[in-house]
C-alpha cells in the first residue's frame, strides 16, 4: 500500500474513534504541511469553525517556520481564540497525522493556552 493510503486509513480510524467517544464535544483538528500547521475548533452538528490560527498569519508568518515552537504557539493562540468564545474543553483530532512532534507540540501549547482535552 501507498504512503497516501495509509494515511487516509489512519485518518478513518481516528475519525471513527472521535465520532463514538466525543460526547457532542467540539473537535480541534490538525493540518500538518512541510512549511506550515493549521489548527481549527469545529461544531461538526452545525457544520462551523469556531476558531482557527496557523502559522499563515501575518504576525507568525516572519518569525517562525515549521518548527515546534511555531507549532506551540498556534495551540495557545488557538486556546485564547477559544477561551474568548467560551469554548474550554474540545476534542482532539490528529487527522491521520502522528502524534510527535509538531502535532505534539500544538498539543501541548493548547493545554497550556487552557483547553481540555
């Protein structure tokens, strides 16, 4: 099997365990790029992004790249997005991705930044 196969079997499986264990919670889901990482809250019962924050963003933009501190500061920057709209406990959705690295450092900047998950 392909690289991309696995991938998506991955991403069905932790979809499937998300979905039968999430309680109606919201979902934080992770994008990982070779050059950026995207974290975005998701109401999957309404269809709507309640808050997102990437290294896209014109203040993060110049002073980090596709590191582990980059990755941190989007989990806090997303946790304060959050708290503002009054969300404090989410799901977490690797999306396929392991959990090491970048994706664990978001991780963990979130929980610091104040969300439960």
């Amino acid at each position: 099997m392909s690289k991309l196969t696995h991938f998506e079997q991955r991403r069905r499986r932790v979809r499937t365990a998300i979905s039968r264990n999430s309680a109606g919670r919201l979902r934080l889901s992770v994008h990982r790029s070779s050059q950026h990482i995207y974290a975005q809250i998701i109401d999957d019962a309404n269809g709507v992004t309640i808050a997102s924050a990437s290294t896209l963003e014109k203040d993060m933009r110049a002073s980090t790249g596709a590191t582990t501190d980059a990755a941190s500061s989007v989990g806090k920057r997303l946790a304060e997005r959050a708290k503002a709209v009054g969300v404090s406990a989410v799901v977490f959705d690797r999306g396929g991705f392991l959990f090491h690295g970048r994706v664990k450092a978001l991780a963990e900047g979130a929980r610091e930044g104040g969300l439960e998950f």
